[in-house]
C-alpha cells in the first residue's frame, strides 16, 4: 500500500471500502491520566480511531497532542484535532512535527470556538492562520516536505489529512462550496456536524454527490445519541450551527422520562442504518459526549463490529 | 474615524487623587465625532470632577482646553504656556493625544480619560461599530467592501465557520456574522464563485504583529 498518504489505520480501512467508524474523547481538565486511560479502553477495537479533542468548547483541557501520544501507548488510533484559536503558525508547525514523531497518523484541522465560550474568555486570540489554510499547511507538510515558508523539512510528517463540515449553518447555499474548498485545499477525509435534521443532511449530500466530491474526499457522517430531552434543547436552542428538528425533540419526549436514553440511541442507530446505504457516505462519526463506556454497545447494534483489520 | 469610550468617572477621580489642580485637554478630532472627548465632553468632565471632589471636602481645580488635534505636534504646541502650571494634565483624545502630550512635555503627567477601541464609524445615532483592524494589507476588494478580518470574530479568511447562525455571529446574537453578508452579497451578484478560491494566509507583518509601524511620504518630508 505504497499509494496511503499516512498509512493510518483510518485510511487504510476507508481507502479498503469499508464503512468506516471514528469515535470522539476529550481530554480531562486535569492530569488525570488514569480516567484517561480507561475511556480509550472501551473504544480499543470499536472504533478505526477516535478524535482528541483540542481544548473543546475553549475550555483548558489537558493537550491533544498529549492525550494523543498517551492513546497510541493504548494501542488506539488517534485523530489528533487542532483548533486555529490558540496557536500562530509557528506553533502549529512545531505541534504537528510533534504528533508525527509521537506516532499520530490523523489529524482534524478546525477553526475552534471563540473563546469567549470557554473559561478564559480574556485570552488574546490568535487565528493567524484559519481552518482552511491549516489544512493547506498540513498538505505542504507532507506532500511538498516544506514548511509553510517554503524551507524544507527533514523528514515530512505524513498525515491523513480531516476537515470537519457543518452542512447546518447559515447560510446553507455555502455549506456545500465551503465543503468543495476544503478539499481543494487538501482534506483527505471530513466529519460532519452532529445531524439530527436528516432531511437537510440528504439535500448536502446530494449537492455533494453532484459536485463529485464525495468521489475527491470521504465523508464521515456525525452522529450523537441524544440522552435526555433536556440535552435535545439545549442543543437545540444553545449550540451555534446545531440543527434540532422539533420532531425529533417530540419522539423523545413521547417516551417515558427512564427511556429517553434509549430512544436517543435508537435515533441513532436508525440514523446509521441509513448512511450505510446512503451514497457519498463514507462512514460515521459517533460523538458520544461522556458516554464513551456505551459505543461498544452501540457499535455492536449498529452492526458495526468487528472492526476491519486491514495490514 | 477612532471610536473611543470614556473611562468611568472612579477611574479617572483615582487617577487625579492627589492632585488640587489639573488641566483636561480635548480633542476636535475623532473623539469629537463620537462625543466623547470634544469641547462638551470636556466640559462635563471638568464639572463632574469638581463636584465628586467637592463631596468629598478636597476641592479640586479643573481647567479646561481644546486643540484642534492631539495627534499633531503643532496643536499640541499651543498649550506650552500653560502645561506646566498643573499637578497633572488628562487628555481626552484617543491614545495618541496623552502620548504626543508626553513626548512633548517631558516634565508633566498625562492621564488617559478615555479607551480607545476601534476604526469605525456611526450606524446610527449613538451606535459606533468597527469597520477595519488597520491590517495594513487592504483585501476587501476580494469581498465586496466587508472586512473579514475586523469584523469577523476569528478573522476567517475563507468562513463562514460552522457558527454563523440566522446571521449573527457564534460570539452573540446582537453580533452580525460578516461572513453572511459577504456570502449573500455574492450570491445577490450571481458571483458566489469568487469565493471558491482559497484564501492564502494573511502576512500579518503589516498589522500590528510585525512592531511599531511608520508610514513616511518622501515628497513631504522637508530637508532641514
Ligand atoms: S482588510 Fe485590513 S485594512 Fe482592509 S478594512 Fe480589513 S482590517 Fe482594514
Ligand atoms: S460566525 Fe461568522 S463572524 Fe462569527 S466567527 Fe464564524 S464566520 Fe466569523
């Protein structure tokens, strides 16, 4: 497989055919290695790899990139996330040559929340670069073995290279065009925001379809199980870009309030049941927020396991 | 013009605390516009002053001035008569006024009573927005008039970021999401493909990330 651009499991398994499936863990907000540790346990072989989360919500969280390193100790594949908030391009370039040498083989580039949601909304910004020169960045790194100054670099990291879409922001006419320039500017693979509205999400992949993206890139489709009719809303009603059709608020409230948990999964795996057919999905993203002891079971009734194991 | 905002009256009293006299200087220009630091303002400021020091039985003695500019070393030469005969001198021009005041004055001390915030302008009556970040690399041009850089919370060069909601800004409602616009203005002129192009990085050693800046124009700049 002399043609894989990073060799990282995660491309192995989409460039294979497989449907694949990635997970999501955020770092603890503290040194707690331990619980760290135990949440990449339960995704070991449930997931092709699973996302490191970059002080989310700009939050301080212990760093992706250590987190990173500490999930290949584990023996799962990370897909390391860089947000453009908090570092300049010095920064990033020094990070990115850090998680190679760790053994990092994804990486996600992202904008990042303002931090004025996080817990030190006072912090001096920095968005030298944005998402999109990132992944162009990233794509010089391994492809031209330059840096972004055009130096050269002493054994090139070799990244797979993700982009992240979210086809429910305004102004929805973009949304596919701004899809269409990330991969443009070297998006190997993409993840999409949570969905909930599946109609909107169809109507972007068919667009998608249409442009021939979906042959350029692959496409990750996100997905995250609702667990209470409180979360629904807020989702709904706080989370910027988050699209929460009332419909589906309605189903989890006509449940008993006990089995709302349940219902939110069984959206989700209906959900997955129809990206595996879906044409131009390649995979799914599951972000299961704090609930990383229950994707075993949800990969398991997604028919999702076992995992391809591709050499 | 500079949009500014005076400081609060606590802060300013704190800064004069132990001075009996001082001298507030204002400013025609911008800070005028945006009725901060003008002839009114000045005066306001001056009686506010004197009664919150009155209140407090330590009398203070405000004069007042006004000079056409603050950021031109002429104007700023015509109160030397006087400058020295207080304890403490407040300038209510944008950051500059203080600092040429300073330059110029070396033995005098200079409060600022007002913030200095941003490059922009009136939308409404009593509603001054930011309209540029003074990058010095223009690229507007690119976007139909509307700076992403100043107005878009993340200075996205190739947005609208996955937050851009109803056409406001992830940051707040009451903030526009200048992506939005841009987008929709392209869309209005049927030129949406414009924006398909990736933006390069921004060389941000014309802002103020590469030092102190200069501008010099050689034809108006006298020998001697
Ligand atoms: S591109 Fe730079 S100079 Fe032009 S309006 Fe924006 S901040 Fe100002
Ligand atoms: S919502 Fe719009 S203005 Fe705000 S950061 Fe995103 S692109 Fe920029």
């Amino acid at each position: 497989m002399d043609d894989l651009k990073s060799g990282s499991n995660l491309e192995k398994v989409l460039k294979a055919g497989h449907f694949a499936f990635t997970g999501e863990c955020g770092p603890p907000k503290g040194a707690n290695v331990e619980h760290l540790r135990e949440k990449f346990r339960h995704l070991k072989g449930v997931v092709d790899a699973v996302n490191v989360t970059d002080n989310q919500t700009a939050v301080v969280h212990l760093s992706s990139w250590a987190a990173s390193a500490i999930m290949v100790q584990e023996g799962v594949e990370p897909n390391f996330q860089m947000v453009c908030r908090d570092r300049n391009r010095l920064a990033m370039q020094s990070d990115i040559l850090g998680v190679y040498t760790m053994g990092v083989r994804n990486m996600l580039c992202l904008s990042g929340d303002h931090q004025k949601f996080g817990n030190h909304p006072q912090a001096k910004n920095v968005y030298d670069i944005d998402s999109m020169q990132l992944i162009s960045l990233v794509k010089k790194m391994r492809d031209e073995g330059k840096f972004f100054n055009d130096d050269p670099i002493d054994v090139p990291p070799r990244l797979f290279i993700g982009a992240a879409s979210n086809p429910f922001a305004e102004p929805y006419e973009f949304r596919v065009y701004r899809l269409a320039k990330k991969i443009a500017a070297g998006a190997d693979f993409v993840q999409t925001q949570c969905i909930y509205n599946m109609e909107r999400f169809r109507e972007f992949i068919r667009q998608a379809n249409d442009m021939g993206l979906t042959e350029k890139c692959y496409i990750l489709a996100g997905v995250t199980p609702m667990k209470s009719v409180g979360m629904a809303n807020y989702m709904a009603k706080q989370v910027p870009g988050m699209d929460v059709p009332e419909s589906l608020i309605k189903r989890l409230k006509g449940v008993e309030k006990n089995k709302v948990a349940e219902e939110g999964i069984r959206f989700c795996l209906e959900q997955i049941e129809e990206f595996k057919t879906m044409k131009g999905v390649a995979g799914v993203h599951l972000m299961a927020i704090e609930w990383e002891h229950r994707v075993p079971e949800i990969a398991e009734r997604a028919g999702l396991l076992p995992r391809p194991v591709i050499e | 013009m500079i949009v500014a905002d005076r400081k609060s009256i606590h802060e300013i009293l704190d800064m004069v605390k132990d001075c009996s006299n001082i001298l507030v200087v204002g400013c025609k220009g911008c800070v005028t516009v945006c009725n901060v630091g003008g002839l009114k303002e000045v005066q306001i400021l001056a009686a506010t002053l004197k009664i919150a020091r009155k209140k407090e039985g330590r009398p203070l003695q405000v004069d007042e001035a006004l000079l056409e500019r603050q950021c031109d070393p002429e104007y700023i030469a015509m109160i030397q008569d006087r400058v020295n005969d207080y304890e403490a001198v407040i300038s209510m021009a944008c950051g500059v006024g203080p600092q040429f005041l300073s330059e110029a004055y070396p033995n005098q001390r200079f409060y600022p009573a007002v913030n200095t915030t941003f490059f922009g302008g009136a939308v409404a009556h009593g509603i001054w927005e930011e309209r540029c970040a003074g990058c010095g690399t223009c690229i507007i041009h690119h976007f139909d008039g509307l700076c992403p850089i100043a107005r878009c919370s993340k200075s996205l060069m190739n947005g609208p970021c996955g937050g851009s909601d109803h056409g406001k800004c992830e940051i707040a409602k009451t903030v526009d999401c200048i992506w939005d616009k841009i987008v929709r203005k392209k869309m209005e002129q049927g030129r949406l493909n414009d924006l398909l192009q990736v933006f390069p990085a921004k060389n941000w050693q014309t802002a103020r990330d590469g030092g102190p800046r200069r501008s010099r124009r050689e034809e108006l700049i006298q020998n001697g």
